[in-house]
C-alpha cells in the first residue's frame, strides 16, 4: 500500500515539477553537419508560454509613475457654465444665479 502511495506521489512530483536539466536541453539548438537547428520539441506551446510570460526588462518607479499618471487618464476640469436666462450673467448649470439672487429676482 504505501509502496504505491510513493509511486504515486513520485508521478505527481515528475509530473507537476519537471527536472531543469531536461527543459535546457530541450530549448538548446542541436548541430547537425555543422548547421544549428532547433529541436522538434522547441516548438511545443508549453515551452513557448514560459518564454512569453517572462518580463524583458525592469520596469523603475520613474516609468510607472509616467505610465500611470499619463494625460489621457487623468480627470478633465470640467465646469458647465451657462447663461442666466433673466440677467445674462454666467452660472453654474442647476444652480441659482446670485446676481439674479441677490437682488431679489427669484422671488418676486
């Protein structure tokens, strides 16, 4: 029982953890009269995945901060003004106008 429980275990482990000397010797190119070719197993997605997801350089604070905070994402200041339909004067779109306001137009 537990002799089939380690060989299982170790499948598990060679399954999920391949050896590095193997992938190595995968991704090396192979001489054949005197010409490098690659192997028939460096075409495998699997291989070219790991390639893929690996950044090709470091990315310093000074180039996130520019990348993060670029014009196109920051908040527009946008301010809606309109003209006073009684005095002309600017005022903020749905809100009272205070010339109108203070001189006593809204009310009466």
């Amino acid at each position: 029982m537990t002799m089939m429980m380690q060989r299982m275990i170790q499948s598990a482990r060679s399954y999920l953890f391949p050896e590095t000397a193997l992938a190595t010797s995968l991704l090396a190119p192979v001489v054949i009269n005197g010409a490098a070719t690659a192997p028939a197993s460096a075409s495998n997605p699997l291989n070219e995945a790991l390639w893929l997801a690996a950044p090709k350089s470091k990315v310093t604070p000074r180039v996130k901060k520019i990348r993060n905070n670029a014009l196109q994402k920051r908040l527009k200041n946008i301010v809606h003004f309109q003209d006073c339909p009684l005095c002309g004067d600017k005022k903020l779109r749905h809100r009272l106008c205070m010339t109108c306001f203070k001189k006593g137009k809204y009310f009466v």
